[in-house]
C-alpha cells in the first residue's frame, strides 16, 4: 500500500494530505530515465574501453599469434632471400663465366614488381604494413626465381652445346711456333711503326717470311674477306660464334672465302705485307662481343706452360708494333 503524505498547512495551520501532480510523477520519472541512462551510457564507455569481453581477448589472442606467426613467416623469407642471392652469385660468377654467358644486370633481377596500385587492395586495415611487406617480399622471391629458372635454362643449353662451344672458341696460334721468327708486339699501348706515338695495338704480331702458312684458331664462318691497300691490307675475318670474332691482317692470299665454314686448324691464308706494314707479318686479333680483347690468353691448346709464359713476356715488352 503506498504510502500517504502530509504537509503543514501554515494558513488553516492544520496537516493536509500531499498531492503530486501529474507533471511532476512525469518530470520525476524523465528524470529518473534519464539518470539511469547516463550512467549507463558512462558504464558502458568505460567498460568497453577498458574491459575486454571475452571475445575480444580471444581476437586480441589471435592477432598476437598472428604477429608472432609473421616474424617467423618474415624470418623464412629473409633466409630465402639468403639462399636466393647465393644462387644469383654462383650463377653470375661461376656458372656463366664457365659457359661464356654475360652475367644478368642487377637491375634486372632487383627490379620492382608490378605497378603502384598493386597492393591498394591490401590498405586500410589495422595490420596493413605487416601485410603489404610480406607480400612484397614474396613477389620480389617470386620474380628473381622465375629470372633465375630461365637463367639456368640458358646455361642448361649452354652446357649442351659445351663441346661446340669450345670447338669453337680460338684456342691455337694462328702461326705454329717452328714457323715463327718472333712475337714482334702484344696487345696494348705500343709505339706506332709510322707515326712514332703511343697507340692502342689491339692485336698481336707474329713475325714470319712471306707466305708462311696461317691456320684458323676455331671453328667459325668467315664473315668477310677484304682486299686493301692500306690498314690492315688483305685481311679477313672469322665468326666463331658465342661473341667471339677473329682477325687475320696483312695477308699476302687468302683461301678461304666469304660464308665458308672453317674448322680450327684449316688453312685459310698465307704472311704477306699488304696495307700499312713495315715488314712480313701476321696480324692477330679476338674480339668479343665487339671489343678487342688481349689474344695471349687464347693460346692454351697449343702450349705448354713454359712456352706459355715465354708468349705472355714477349707479348707484354713495350716495344714498337709492325702496323
């Protein structure tokens, strides 16, 4: 039963029942609600600002495992990563340099991958970072063993027609020591036999008498078979094949002709004096992948090690060339 109140009447000064009016139960209740509600909507701010439920200790939970799982994800990469630049080492300096191959520039196999965009589907996320790097990481393996994959399919082929190869790369003087008076000059910078100044000898000369037999140093095509009167005279040239060219100048004949195909030790032309010579010689050049390179290095088929190093010191005087 509720209970009555009553108040002091100071007028009829007699105690009279107290009546609330409708407005104020309403007010006091509107004020009730709201109170409650405050303290609520305060409780509840707090709790789910501080207090975790259990479901979210249990995501927060996962996410940890989920950090630790990357790093020994980001740990494994890097140790490919490891292994992957040990592979591109070998093959550059080990494997390509046995099969004559040009090493792949590292722009090439450190090049990016894909466009700017190529991870925007990856933002916006609160572990965004960690995601985007793994997966940068995987992309930039990924393309350097697809180059690597097709760097071994070259050197697999390479290594097939290794016998070829060397069949065809010079390996033998051009002029067998018993028909040699002397090794005139070397490759390098030599004094010019006309113009007394030092100049870029990209050849070797051989000093022989006038039609002393000159041989093929490889297997090749000859490319070119010149007649001049000045230079290097009647000379011609030889494919090999793999980068590699060789040059005979100064010839007196010349039997080989143009697209014939040469085998290492065929004779191809005889010691002349033509073009711009001072004396019966043979000039000799290798050129690879157009660029003269010293010949003394591509004597070892024909040599012994003594003979050998007696070529490389007479090579290497700097004395005055014949052309």
């Amino acid at each position: 039963m509720p209970k009555v109140k009553y108040y002091f009447n100071t007028h009829s000064l007699k105690y009279e029942k107290a009546v609330v009016s409708l407005k104020k139960k309403i007010l006091r209740v509107v004020a009730f609600l709201s109170s409650v509600i405050v303290f609520a909507s305060v409780t509840m701010f707090f709790a789910y600002r501080f207090l975790d439920s259990p479901k979210e200790k249990k995501l927060r939970r996962e996410i940890e495992q989920l950090k630790i799982g990357y790093e020994l994800l980001s740990g494994r990469l890097e140790n490919i990563s490891a292994v992957m630049k040990d592979l591109e080492e070998r093959d550059d300096n080990i494997y390509r340099v046995i099969f004559e191959a040009n090493p792949i520039a590292a722009e090439v196999r450190q090049g990016g991958y894909g466009g700017v965009n190529r991870y925007k589907s990856l933002e916006g996320y609160d572990n965004s970072d960690l995601i985007i790097e793994a997966t940068k990481k995987i992309d930039k393996i990924t393309k350097q063993l697809y180059i690597q994959s097709k760097s071994y399919d070259e050197i697999f082929r390479l290594a097939k027609n290794k016998n070829e190869m060397l069949a065809c790369i010079p390996a033998i003087q051009p002029i067998p020591n018993k028909s040699l008076k002397y090794v005139a000059s070397g490759f390098g910078f030599r004094i010019h036999p006309i113009y007394k100044t030092a100049k870029m000898h990209t050849g070797m000369d051989f000093t022989a008498p006038v039609g002393t037999a000159i041989y093929a140093t490889g297997n090749g095509i000859v490319s070119a078979v010149n007649f001049e009167g000045k230079g290097y005279g009647n000379h011609l040239l030889i494919n090999h094949g793999y980068g590699y060219l060789t040059l005979y100048g100064h010839l007196s004949r010349v039997l080989a002709k143009p697209g014939q195909r040469i085998r290492r030790g065929d004779l191809i032309a005889y010691v002349g004096n033509t073009g711009t010579s001072t004396g019966p010689h043979l000039h000799y050049e290798v050129i690879k992948n157009s660029k003269p390179i010293n010949p003394v290095n591509f004597y070892y088929n024909d040599l012994s090690p003594s003979e050998y190093d007696r070529m490389v010191q007479l090579s290497s005087q700097p004395n005055q060339s014949f052309d």
